[in-house]
C-alpha cells in the first residue's frame, strides 16, 4: 500500500515536471552542464524520460519498473543541479535555494527505491 501512494505521488510530479520540459523547454536549459553540449535535447529527452516514468508508475503491472527508472531519473538530474549550483555560487540568495533543494532529493530517491522494490 505505502508503494501504491509513493507511486502515485512520483507519477503525478514525474508526468507535470515532464510535460513543463515538453512545454517550456527554456525553463529548464540553463541548468545544463554547458559541458554536455546543446541544452534542448538533453532537456527534451528528460521531459520524454519523465513522461515515460509516470506511465509505468501508473500502471500497476508496470509499477516496479517504473520505480526503477524513476531512481535513474532522479539520479540522471544530478548534473542540473550541480549547475545550478555553479550559476548561482555569486548569488548567495538564489544559492541558498539551489542548495535548499537538493536534499528533497533524497525522499524521491527513497520513495522511487521502495516502489521499485515492492515495499
């Protein structure tokens, strides 16, 4: 049951964060490492890797894979917040935020491993 609402709550901000990708891509393209090359296809396959994540979240045949590639997204992000925090490393406000939110990583990371894992 506790996996259920777990998925439940990683499919709803999977499938609104990657439809804002889609949607509004500038948003997001600043936070591409400049390292990794042109920001809007890195930014459009992480909108489309979203998406995709929700469904299987959706479904529960499917829920466990769906959790599984929810852990590779979670962690696939980590490159646009280490840039965020390079963009913002001169702004102490704007950096307070960047770093405030990287910790909320960690209970989305729990959350996608216990549905992954059946629990």
């Amino acid at each position: 049951m506790r996996d259920d609402v777990s998925a439940q709550v990683l499919a709803a901000g999977m499938a609104g964060s990657g439809a804002l990708h889609l949607v509004r891509p500038r948003t997001y393209e600043w936070m591409i490492p400049p390292e990794l090359g042109p920001a809007r296809p890195w930014v459009t396959g992480s909108g489309v890797a979203e998406l995709a994540t929700a469904a299987l979240l959706a479904v529960p045949r499917t829920r466990r894979l769906g959790g599984w590639a929810a852990v590779g997204v979670l962690v696939g992000v980590l490159p646009a917040h280490a840039q965020t925090l390079r963009v913002f490393r001169r702004r102490p406000g704007k950096l307070a935020v960047a770093v405030a939110r990287i910790p909320f990583q960690l209970p989305m990371l729990t959350a996608a491993l216990r549905v992954a894992r059946g629990r």
